[in-house]
C-alpha cells in the first residue's frame, strides 16, 4: 500500500536474503514510507539501513526480534522492540549474550551433526549466518552438502527435537529488559516450525 509501513523485515544480518540498504531501497521501490528492521537478535544491520533512509528519503525505524523459548524450549515467543537503544545499556547487553548462546549452540549443533557422519562446516553456517547464525543457516549448509533437497526438509530431518542437529535454546529473554530500554516491546507467538523464511534459532 502506497505511502504504508511494513513494521517487522529482516535482512542479511540475521535470516533474510537482502542487505539492510536493498531492503530499505526495495521497501522504497514499492511505495512505503516507513519500515521497521527487526532482524533476529541483533542490530548490526541498522547503521546500514538507517543511513540508507536518510539517503532514499523513507522512514526507518530501529528495531530487534528477540527469540524468547518458553516452556520446555519446544516453541517460542518473538519479542519484538522498537526506538530501543542498541548501543548500551541493558538491550546491548542482552544482544552481545544472545549473539554468544547462538554462536554456541550452531557449533554444537554441527557437532553433533558431524559426529553422526554429516560433513558440514561450521565456518561456512557461520558466513551464511552472519551476525545472527541460527538453524536457517545450518539447513542451508545441509542443502549445499547435498543432505537435503530443501531448507524445510533439513529443518525436518535434523534440526527439530528428537533430530540429531537439534540444541535446545537458552532461558528466555524478559520483556522487561527492552522496556527497561526505553521504548515499547510487542510480542507475537511462533511455535517453532520449518523453513518460512523467518525461522530462528
């Protein structure tokens, strides 16, 4: 819709397929004049893309999807948080240990895949993955290796509990944190499923 607002995009950083300044130029392309960058987990994507909004002439608003496990990790909710403060204080502090526990759990996750005779490697799910590696990225690298036809089959065949690649998440996040940061948090709910192109963890 002209002049609309798309209010949750991804980008390279985490698990999209178009860098932080194509998606802001695209969105500008297609008549919006606002979106909001909420890549999984992090925020290295929106100096690229805020700078790009300036450049193009749309409104770009800082914002983060947070995975947040709840129950026995088998399904999530997505935290979403916009204005935050990304570069200090609690919700910077929050993205670095996120950063860490899934960069931690991609290698285990190849490890345990390697162990069982898949030959995938960890620094290509870490090229693919960016500054948010995550199971998208360890299914693409099955699919490049030839052990899937599909990022859904991979999902299915090694990467949901009760597979061999599967790790599960760390305890989730508290709402409280982003709103500690100043500015609003939304959620949605998102069992955990196969490939929509926005799967994470």
């Amino acid at each position: 819709m002209a002049g609309g607002a798309d209010l949750h995009l991804h980008t390279t950083a985490s698990d999209g397929t178009l860098s932080p300044a194509e998606m802001v130029a695209l969105s500008r392309e297609q008549g919006l004049a606002a979106v909001a960058i909420t890549d999984h987990d992090t925020a290295a994507g929106l100096p690229e893309a805020l700078a790009a909004g300036e450049r193009l002439g749309i409104q770009v608003i800082p914002g983060v999807e947070l995975s947040c496990p709840v129950g026995d990790g088998h399904a999530e909710v997505h935290l979403l948080g916009y204005l935050c403060r990304f570069d200090d204080g609690p919700l910077a502090d929050l993205l670095t240990r996120l950063r860490r526990g899934r960069l931690d759990r991609a290698a285990a996750s190849v490890e345990r895949l390697r162990a069982r005779g898949y030959a995938i490697d960890l620094d290509r799910v870490l090229a693919l993955g960016g500054e948010s590696v995550g199971r998208a990225h360890i299914a693409q690298a099955l699919v490049e290796a030839g052990y899937a036809q599909s990022v859904k089959e991979a999902f299915d065949r090694f990467l949901v509990p009760g597979r061999p690649g599967y790790v599960p998440g760390p305890g989730s996040p508290s709402p409280r944190r982003s709103r500690r940061s100043g500015r609003p948090a939304a959620s949605r709910s998102s069992p955990t499923r196969g490939w929509s192109g926005t799967t994470s963890g």
